[in-house]
C-alpha cells in the first residue's frame, strides 16, 4: 500500500502491511481458498510475494464461455475507424482469464444488413500463453466449449491454431473438458486429443459432455490415452459405447467413472450398457467411483466373480424407469459384491406406480434388496439417496438400523403426521441430513394408526412441517448429530451460532434457518 504525502518533495512512502509479517508457507492454503478470478486477479497486484503465489492460481483453469454483452466506445480494447460503429451490440468469447498483461484477438466484422456493424473482439488466454510461454507451467485445467470454435472459426482462422500452439506448452495438465451442444461435428476435439497425447506427462483427468455421438474415429483417438484417473463421457445420441476397447489399458489408473448415454429409448439390441457394466467393471480393478445409467436389456447379464469385481466406494444409478420385474435391483447387487460401498444414489426420472397411502403397496424399492444391501455394506454405508423413490415407514427404520454409519437419508414416504418421521429417524447416532419427499396420509384411522400427539393440518388438507418441529428432532440424545432436515421443497438447518451475552461475550446457541428449495433442472 502506498500513501500518499505532504511532504514538498511530493514522494510517496511505503505504508508498512499486516501481509508483512504473515508467514509464507500458509499463504498458498489461504489463497487456494478463493472463488472468483477477480479475486486471484487482485491478489496478483498486492505485492511481489502475493504475485508469485496467486499466479500459478490465476493460470491454472481456463475455462471459456460465449456471452453477449454492450460495449460502447469506450469500452472497446481497441479504437475502431472513424464511421465505422455505429452500433453497440457486440458477440464476444470472454475466457474466465482477464489480467493486464492478457492480449487480445480482435478483427472487424463487415457492416450488417442493418446498417449495424458488429465488433467481435475475442479473449482467449492462448495469445497471453504464447507470448508469456513461462505461465504455461501453471495451467493444470482447461475447458474448450465446441460451439464457440464452430461459430468463430470463420471469423478467427488463426483460433485454433493458436490454441493447439498454446496447448502444446501446457507441460503439467492434468485434466480437459470438452463440452458442445451442438448435433453437428468437427475435428476440434480430435486436433486436442493429438496435442494432449505429445505431453510427456499423461492427463489424469477427461470430461466429455456432446449432444451429437462421438464417431469411431474420435472413440479411436481416445483409446490410445492412458494413465487417465477420471473419465467423465455423456453423449444425448449415439448408440452405447461404454468403453469399447479402452477399458484394459486404463485399468491400472482409472479410480472414477461416469459413463452417460442417450437419455432416450432405445431399442433393446442398442441397451447393452446394463449387461456389459459389470464386464467392465473386471477391467478396473482400481475403480471407487462409479456413476453409470442403466438401460434395461432382455439379455440376462454374466455374474462375475466377486473376486474379479473391484471395490466401489460410491455409486450412482440414473435410469428413466424403475422396472417391477426386479432386474434393476439385482443388478445393483451384482456391480457392488464386495464390501466398501460408503455413497449410493438413485436418479429415477420416471417411475412406474405412485404412493400408496400407507398400504405399502406402492414401495418401489424391495425389502430384500434392502437386506441384502445391509448384509453386504451394513458397516460402512454412509450415505442411501433413492430420491423421489419410495419406501415405506417400516423400510425406513430397516434402514436405520441396518446401516449404523448412515449419515445422510433420503427418499419418498407416506405418514400419517410429524410424530411418525420422527419415530422413523429416532436412535440414528450418525444421522446428519434427512430428506423426505413426504406424502401426507389423509385419512389415518382407517388404517388403525394412532397420532403420537395433535398434527397440524393445513388449509389444504395435508400436515405441515414446521421449524418448531425441526428444533425437537435437532440436537436431541436421540439424533445428536442431526443438522439438516427436507421435507418437500422446505429445508431445514441447524448450526451454532454467537449471541451476546450480559457481559458483552458470546454464548453458543444453537439455532435453526429454514428456507424454501427451489427446482433445478438436471444436467449430466
């Protein structure tokens, strides 16, 4: 920071900072803790040391997005001819990298058929990279979006040469995302995979994200990287690849997999994905995470050996049907033989059947899978998220009791009032988040069920939840860890919090917020 002085040499003295004395191995730790590239940004000007530390942060992801936005004259990075704007409306491909020494491409676009001229000025940190190449060894990250380089191509037709040249200089990264929306293909994505693959370190980290299908030749071009740790592939069409001839060769790394397909029906010579996961699965001894889709099949899938099955540590299931023939579930059973499962989730898009009215009727998931679930994972489970799927009250305490790690409950259920959620969850030690996506029993007495103590009704007919009824399920002997509560779109949390005291210090408090979800759309 520097002040400055009356003095009549008009100098300027150094005014002396806490970041002085602040001690430099812990600095990293802190700055690693920012969001924002504004802020990696600022930090960059504090002073020198803060400058050596915060820009290996700032250069490693480069990430870029198309938006539109309203430059006036004095906003552009450069002057435009005399007469030749007459406009404000400007296309411009801003990555999220925007430092005083980042440079520039720019190019004037001819006159529209409306008289307004559109000045496309493009960002993009590869012409920082090549004319800095020693931040180059900074890069670990780096997310390319297909729409922008097929939209401007014509208008930059040194854009992809200037990145591949940028690329190649990127010695450590680790990992790449490609993302594009559009049904159309190129050979972008290719051009990269031919960079990537002459680093002498290999990547450890791949995220595809397509509409259209990949095609043979770039499904070739990926079967030639190895050392890969993390695969992440989601394509809206094409037939289901899996891993076609890539699963040996990424054995010994692969740790996580997300395999992504058509969301679509397809005909069941196409749904092979169900049948071949577990064959798959025998290549990767090494894997912990899993998050696949399931594509219902008439073919019977081949048990493999447990002892050829690796141990997953977290697994999440999509599919767009719960089937009643049961094939869902004992499939589910086949991929995790082995003890360890410590996460599973169920995203179920659709479901055959509704809630039953505390008949039990319309649960959608078996007791028995249940019991086998616990028989396998009941020591080491932590979190069951089946979402809007349904289980009754008497499956939800066999949860409880069956997984005695359980940390983190959610799912459909039908209850007569408050009192019975509270029973459902009561003596779970571990317990810290339930989610219920309740369905209020309108007429309990015919059921022969007896409230515990008065229900609330609403004006709608249904019981209501309220945060009275959070604090008395909350830090209680009974569930000692409780903090987060879901009940339809309401969320409540607990946590501690300082209040004044008499003598002006704080007291712990223990105090509940409630607020109101609101729905997101889904995006693999």
């Amino acid at each position: 920071m520097r002040r400055y002085s009356n003095r009549p040499s008009r100098s300027f003295y150094r005014t002396p900072l806490l970041t002085d004395e602040l001690p430099l191995d812990i600095l990293p730790l802190i700055l690693e803790g920012l969001s924002s590239r504004q802020d990696f940004h600022a930090c960059t000007l504090v002073n020198k040391t803060f400058n050596r530390v915060a820009t290996p942060l700032l250069y490693q992801r480069h990430p870029m997005r198309a938006l539109i936005v309203h430059l006036g004259h004095s906003d552009l990075p450069f002057k435009p001819p005399k007469g030749k704007l007459q406009g404000e409306i400007a296309f411009v491909l801003e990555a999220e990298l925007h430092t005083p020494s980042s440079s520039m491409l720019s190019e004037h676009l001819p006159c529209s058929p409306k008289g307004v001229n559109e000045v496309s000025p493009l960002h993009h940190p590869a012409s920082t990279l090549l004319k800095r190449p020693q931040l180059a060894k900074y890069v670990r990250h780096i997310t390319e979006t297909g729409s922008v380089h097929r939209n401007l191509r014509s208008r930059y037709p040194t854009m992809m040469d200037t990145i591949l040249r940028a690329l190649t200089l990127c010695i450590n990264l680790r990992s790449l995302t490609w993302t594009d929306d559009s049904s159309t293909t190129d050979d972008t994505l290719l051009s990269l995979i031919e960079a990537i693959r002459k680093h002498k370190h290999p990547l450890e980290k791949l995220t595809i994200r397509t509409h259209s299908d990949l095609g043979a030749e770039v499904w070739e071009q990926l079967n030639t990287l190895t050392g890969l740790r993390s695969i992440s592939l989601w394509c809206m069409e094409g037939p289901p690849r899996v891993l076609q001839g890539w699963s040996e060769p990424l054995g010994p790394t692969l740790t996580h997999l997300e395999l992504g397909v058509s969301v679509f029906p397809c005909p069941p010579a196409e749904c092979a994905p169900a049948t071949s996961i577990p064959t798959i699965l025998t290549c990767l001894p090494n894997l912990r995470v899993l998050d696949t889709e399931y594509l219902p099949s008439f073919r019977e899938p081949k048990v493999q050996s447990p002892d050829q099955m690796p141990v997953l540590a977290s697994l999440t299931v999509r599919t767009n049907t719960i089937d009643t023939s049961g094939k869902l579930w004992s499939w589910i059973k086949d991929i995790i033989p082995n003890p360890g499962l410590e996460r599973f989730k169920l995203h179920a898009f659709t479901m055959t059947g509704e809630i039953r009215s505390g008949s039990g009727a319309g649960t959608m998931v078996p007791r028995m899978f249940l019991l086998d679930l616990a028989k396998v994972h009941g020591d080491c489970l932590r979190e069951f998220d089946i979402g809007n799927v349904e289980l009754t009250m008497t499956d939800v305490r066999c949860v409880k009791a069956s997984f005695q790690k359980l940390e983190l409950l959610a799912c459909a259920v039908a209850v007569p009032d408050v009192s019975a959620i509270h029973l459902m969850i009561q003596g779970a030690q571990n317990l810290h988040t339930f989610i219920f996506d309740v369905h209020w029993i309108p007429y309990a007495a015919q059921f022969g069920i007896t409230f515990i103590r008065p229900s609330r009704v609403a004006s709608n007919g249904g019981m209501t939840f309220t945060i009275e009824d959070a604090v008395d399920m909350m830090h209680t002997p009974e569930n000692p860890n409780l903090r987060t509560i879901g009940i339809g779109k309401q969320q409540f949390v607990g946590k501690w919090v300082l209040v004044e005291g008499e003598n002006g210090k704080g007291i712990p408090k223990f105090e509940v917020f409630t607020d109101v979800k609101t729905d997101l759309k889904w995006i693999p």
